[in-house]
C-alpha cells in the first residue's frame, strides 16, 4: 500500500469507528488526534504518523466528505500557526505530551505575548524580566497588541534573564499560564470597533522551570522558529480559487453589473491574476515546507498577503459606491477570530489595515527578504554588542 492508500484506509476506519453524525464534536477531534490523523507529519503519539506535509490533504478530502467536524483552525491559528511548531521543536517530551493534544483540538487557546510598548519591530530589545527564584520565574512586565488574550489558556512568552549581555543574548522563552494569579488582560479597541487584541500586564507573575521552552539565554533562537511560522501561518493559508479576499469583491462584480466600470475592470483583473500567483506559492511554499523549517522565504509570502487584502478591499469599497461607506456593526465586540469573508465590505476594508503590520510589518519585511533571501547588505546595527542595561530607551 502506497503511504496515501494507507491514510485513506486509517481514516475510513476513523469514520467506521466514531460517525460524525453521531459523535460528540470533542470526542471526534480527539480520536482523530489519537489515530495521527491530525497534523500527518507530526511524529506518531503527538497526533501524527511521521510522513510528508503534503499527504495531510489525502485526510482532509475523506474528513470533509463525511462530513466530519473539525478545530475551526481561524480560532485556534497561534497555537496550531506558532506555538505547536516551536513546542515541537525545542520543547521535552513531557512538553509536548501535555500540551499539543488540547492545542490542537481547540480545547486550549493559545496567545502570543512578544510585543511591548518599546519592542515591536525591534523586539529583541524587550524589557519584561524574568528572575530566578527557585524552581520557579517570577516575571514583570507588559505586552501589547495581544491577540485573543482574552480567550486564551496559555501564551508563548519571551522574557528578558539577563540585562547584563547583548539584547539577542540575555531572552528566554516561556509558556506562560494566563489563568496564574498577576496576569491583568485588558481590551485594546481597534479600528474596526472590536477588541480583537489586548494590553496584558504581568505582575509576580510565577512560572516554573519546567514551563521554559529551550535554553535559558537562547530564547532569540527560539522565538525564530515562532516568527517564521507565523508568517507562513499569516501569508501561506491553503486557499481555494476565489477563497480569499478577492472572493467576495468578484462575487459582487458578477452579481452587480451596474456598479461596473471599465477602470475597476482593469485592476479587478490584475487583482484576480496577482491573487491567484499568491494562493500558488503559497502551495509552493508549502511544499517546500516538507522539507524542513520555514525560512526567510515566508516573510515574501506575508508581504504579498498584506498588500493585496489592503488593495483588493480598497476597491471593493470603491466598487460598492457610497454603500462601500457603511459599516454593519461598530458595537465593542470581543471576537475570537478574524473573519474577512462572514463580515461586510467595510469591515475587510478597515481590518485588512492590520495585515501590514502584524506578524512583522511590511517595511521589516522588506528588510528580511533585502538580507536573508537576496544577500543584499544588512543595516548597520550599533547596538549588537552593548549590553541590554546600556541601551538608551
Ligand atoms: C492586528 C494585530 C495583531 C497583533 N497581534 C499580536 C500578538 O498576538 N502578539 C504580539 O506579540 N504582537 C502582536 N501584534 C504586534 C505586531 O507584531 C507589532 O505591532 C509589529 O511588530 C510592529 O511593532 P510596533 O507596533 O511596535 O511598531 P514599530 O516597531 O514602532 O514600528 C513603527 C514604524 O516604523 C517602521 N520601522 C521600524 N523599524 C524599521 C526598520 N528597521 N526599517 C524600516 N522601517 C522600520 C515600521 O515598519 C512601522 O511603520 C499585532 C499587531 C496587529 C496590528
């Protein structure tokens, strides 16, 4: 049996032995995550079976034939994007058995807290701190710009240990329980109306030794293998044709043809042809990614995602007319997930804003693919060899 006959044969047994139609939600996601049927190439016992990436679409095509539910990945994206990939790779074998199981079924929300109020493009220079006592951290500080804080059981967190070394020398990376005692989280409203992210503040906050994520004093290196997930995560979603922002924006030109005109023809079509090269490497990208560890290359990907959403919702605004004016609902809502196409034109207008910026923005962006995939000369960096208390901030 070829790897693929053997998947589709494991999952019809999936199906045989827990029919979606009568099993509970959970119950399924579980025995799907038992049977490795859940992230493929993940090593067998932590919901995979050990093969290529590229075979994950063999499961997903008889799941969704069936009819079986799934994790709502939209809901679950930091932790299933960010956190399980660097789990994996750096975390123990205790780690990972705790862990990936309720991550991946959605029963656990994970957050990120990287960002601060004077670290974001530049987060190496972070100030939230980390002190040793005992068995346990203790860790001050604030984050910002926290996605889905709110809903979250665990955040990924980087903490500065040692004040004293250069900035990329003295972080540690932690797993951070946001129900513990000193964690504050308070809603940021942004500019679509909703409270998306967060402010969180960290107060004695005590985490034990065993919740670290790699070497004390590697956290940078650590951190790599989260930021370069997460633009794969952000930029590289597998997508059908149309699936995307230009979706909803050709669905209103083929259903209105009153609004047409000749100029919004021209870019709707560049629009459609630069979308559709995207979406195919991105699976490319992918496909790569069976090889080994995202690189630089996904910091393209996350470039070309952010500046079609915010050109593709520009016009579609402009398509809409004075209708591309209104907004369906500006009331403070705390969702627990980004929804580009069950929202109106004016809300993908106004979030897709965001996309330059998150996840590293456009300009650093560029700055990555300058240095790291083009060899181009890298800016002059004063400070890498001045240690982090010396800074001025
Ligand atoms: C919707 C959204 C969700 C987010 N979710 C999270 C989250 O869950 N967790 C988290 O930790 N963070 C999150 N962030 C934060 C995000 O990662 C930061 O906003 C981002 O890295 C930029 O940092 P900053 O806001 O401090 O801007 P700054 O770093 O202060 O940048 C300000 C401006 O200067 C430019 N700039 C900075 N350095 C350079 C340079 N070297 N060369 C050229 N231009 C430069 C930037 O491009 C930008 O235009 C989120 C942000 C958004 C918008």
């Amino acid at each position: 049996m070829t790897d693929a006959e053997e998947l589709q044969s494991r999952t019809r047994e999936l199906l045989a032995a827990h029919p979606p139609a009568g099993t509970d939600h959970l119950d399924f996601l579980r025995a799907r995550f038992d049977a490795g049927l859940a992230w493929v190439h993940y090593p067998e016992g932590l919901g995979g079976l050990g093969v290529p990436r590229a075979l994950q679409t063999v499961v997903d095509a008889e799941l969704e034939a069936a009819g079986a539910p799934d994790n709502d990945p939209r809901r679950i994206g930091i932790g299933l994007g960010m956190a399980a990939p660097t789990v994996l790779r750096y975390g123990t074998e205790e780690q990972k058995r705790r862990y990936l199981r309720p991550l991946w079924t959605g029963e656990e929300v994970w957050c990120q807290l990287f960002s601060e109020p004077g670290a974001g493009s530049d987060l190496a220079a972070l100030g939230t701190r980390a002190v040793r006592e005992g068995d346990d951290w203790v860790v001050n500080g604030q984050k910002v710009w926290t996605s889905s804080a709110h809903i979250a059981r665990w955040a990924i967190l980087i903490a500065r240990t040692d004040p004293d070394v250069p900035k990329h020398a003295g972080i540690t990376y932690f797993i951070c329980d946001m129900t513990d005692p000193g964690v504050e989280v308070r809603p940021l409203r942004q500019i679509t109306g909703e409270a998306e992210f967060n402010e969180v503040f960290l107060t004695d906050v005590r985490i034990p030794d065993s919740r670290r994520l790699g070497e004390v004093g590697d956290g940078w290196r650590v951190a790599q293998t989260t930021l370069n997930n997460e633009r794969v995560a952000i930029g590289g979603m597998r997508l059908p044709r149309e699936g995307g922002m230009i979706g909803p924006v050709s669905k209103t030109w083929r259903e209105r043809p009153e609004l047409r005109t000749h100029d919004l023809h021209q870019r709707l079509l560049k629009l459609w042809v630069e979308s559709e090269v995207s979406r195919l490497t991105a699976e490319r990208l992918r496909q790569q990614l069976v090889a080994g560890q995202p690189g630089p290359e996904g910091a393209g990907m996350k470039l070309a995602f952010a500046r079609l959403n915010q050109e593709i919702s520009g016009l579609e605004v402009e398509l809409r007319g004075e209708e591309g004016l209104l907004y369906d609902d500006w009331t403070m809502r705390r969702p627990e997930l980004v929804d580009f196409t069950g929202r109106d034109a004016g809300y993908r207008y106004l979030r897709s804003k965001g996309n330059s910026i998150e996840g590293g923005t456009s300009e650093v962006l560029l700055n990555i693919v300058a240095e790291r995939v083009l060899g181009l000369p890298a800016e002059p960096r004063t400070d890498k060899d001045v240690a982090w208390k010396d800074l001025a901030r």
